[in-house]
C-alpha cells in the first residue's frame, strides 16, 4: 500500500501544479510559463541526480526520452489553452480518462493489464466524469457527451488526456531505464528549453498572446498580480518545487505497482481542484461537480482496496 501513499502525495502536487498554472496563466505567457516551471523542474531534479549520482542508462532511454518530450509538448500546450478558457473544475477532471486510455495504452506497451474489479474502479471514475458533465438543461442522456465535444476547453482537456495515457507508458519505460530521479530530469529540461524557444520566436515575429504581459491590469480592468518575467520566475520556482515531488513520487510508486493504478489514485486531484474552483474561485454548479468529483475518488477506492 506504500506505492498508493505515494501516489496520493503526487496527487497532491499534481492539483498544486494545475492551480497554479490557473492563477498565472492570467499574467504570464503560456510558453513562457511552460518554459520556466518545466526549467526549474529539471534543475532541482538534475541538481538532487548529482548530489545521488548519475545512475547508468538503459538502451531504451533515448527512444522514451524523445517521444515523451514531444508528447508532452503537445500536450502542455493543449492544456494550458483549456485552463485559460474553461473553468479550472471543468477542465481538469478530463484528465480522469487518463486511466481509462490505460488500460489499452499499458497493455501493448507494458503489458500491464488491471484486474475485473480494477477496470470497474475505473470505468466509475469515467463515470463521474459523466455527472460532472451533466447539468439541469441537459434533456438527454447523451447531452452530457455533447456538450464535452463541443466545448473547447473541455474537449482539448480530453484530448490531453489520451495524449498522457500513451506518454506515462514512455515515463515508466525512462525510470526502469535510469532512476526515478535522473531521467524525469532530462525530460523536464528538454521541455522547459522547447518552450522557451517556441517563446522566444514568438517573441520575435511579433506574435501576441491572450495575456497582455507587463501591464498592471487586466482586459476587463482587474488588477494583474504578477507581470512579465518577475511572474514567471516566481511561478518557474513553485511549480518546480511541486513537479519535483510528483515526479519522484509518482516515479518511485511505477515501481511496485502497474502504471493504471498509480494514475488512477494520482487522479484524485480531480477533489482537490475542484473543490479550490469552488469554494475559492466561486465557479458554479457546486453539488453536481464535487458529486462527480467523488464518483471519481469512489474509483479510486475501489482500485486501492480491490486491486
């Protein structure tokens, strides 16, 4: 039961790091925000691989370090579109599919396979996510699903999802090839510097962004609390502090136990965000999304207790 201690406390950093990535996605750039949270990341990562000592590699670790940099760019930058335009308990809870995607995803390229009562737990999590979907107007059973496909923020968010369930089988592959410290490291570094070149040109041609970076306040006249570079170094630093627990956590926990199971208990982040965006942010439609909210955590239970 170690390995589900371990992933709650990733679950934690995880909500952390999506509340964050909200709250200064209104005054720094995405990329540039991307840029500096992944930087710090793989400089405290890289920095503890030192100290440790740089682990030997395995022959698969250039191929999984590759295709999980260049997934997760795609992704990142599908959800931090999502964040910036969807409610934060809306948008996040998407990622509750992650383990469903993994079921399939983590049979071909692991060959880890959940057992009867494990896909149960996480059909039960897709199907809170289904009651977070649902609202008074909808008529129909299906309305739920349509409104998922036809909303932007939420259906990136979706697409997010499955572009994580096949990235999480490449970073189970970088661990049992490295450490659970060194590759998530290299990872971190080659994403944080993409990022910032994507930045960077952007810069160049002149492209602007939804943020109005370096001013005071924002479009509808609210005040910005950080701005430019000072917000991105101040938000590169929490968010490399809280991706640094997660992924040494969430790392150490692939390996005792199949990758399905440590995603789906991480998933209950989905409580913690929800709840901040409703009792702090004051989004709306409380009952029905915490009632999601907990169908999802009912999954999670039923794959910690019947695994």
């Amino acid at each position: 039961m170690f390995w589900a201690l371990l992933s709650g406390i990733g679950a934690c950093a995880d909500a952390g790091y999506y509340i964050v990535n909200k709250k200064f996605l209104r005054s720094v750039d995405p990329d540039l925000l991307a840029a500096s949270g992944f930087l710090f990341t793989s400089f405290f990562l890289l920095g503890i691989s030192i100290c440790r000592g740089i682990p030997p590699l395995g022959q698969g670790f250039v191929l999984a370090v590759t295709a999980a940099v260049s997934i997760n760019i795609i992704g990142t930058t599908l959800a931090f579109r999502a964040l910036k335009s969807t409610d934060i308990s809306l948008a996040v809870p998407m990622l509750s599919f992650t383990p469903l995607f993994l079921i399939v995803t983590a049979a071909v390229m692991l060959h880890e396979i959940p057992s009867v009562i494990g896909i149960f737990g996480i059909l039960t999590l897709v199907f809170g996510s289904y009651v977070l979907n649902t609202a008074a107007e909808h008529e129909n059973l299906l309305d739920p699903f349509r409104s998922m496909l036809s909303h932007p923020g939420i259906f990136s968010m979706l697409v997010v999802s499955f572009l994580y369930a096949i990235a999480i089988g490449f970073d189970k592959m970088i661990v049992l090839n490295s450490d659970t410290v060194f590759g998530s490291g290299v990872v971190f570094f080659f994403l944080g510097s993409a990022f910032a070149v994507i930045h960077c040109l952007k810069r160049w041609r002149g492209i602007s962004t939804e943020t109005t970076v370096g001013k005071s306040v924002t479009p509808s006249g609210e005040p910005r609390i950080f701005c430019g570079s000072r917000g991105a170094l101040t938000a590169g630093i929490i968010i490399g502090a809280l991706l640094t627990i997660e992924a040494m956590v969430i790392n150490a926990a692939y390996l005792v136990q199949i990758v399905p199971y440590v995603s789906a208990i991480k998933r209950t982040s989905i409580l913690i965000t929800v709840l901040y965006g409703t009792m702090v942010i004051r989004e709306e439609e409380v009952v029905r999304r915490v009632a999601g909210a907990l169908l999802m955590v009912l999954g999670v239970l039923l794959i910690l207790f019947f695994p």
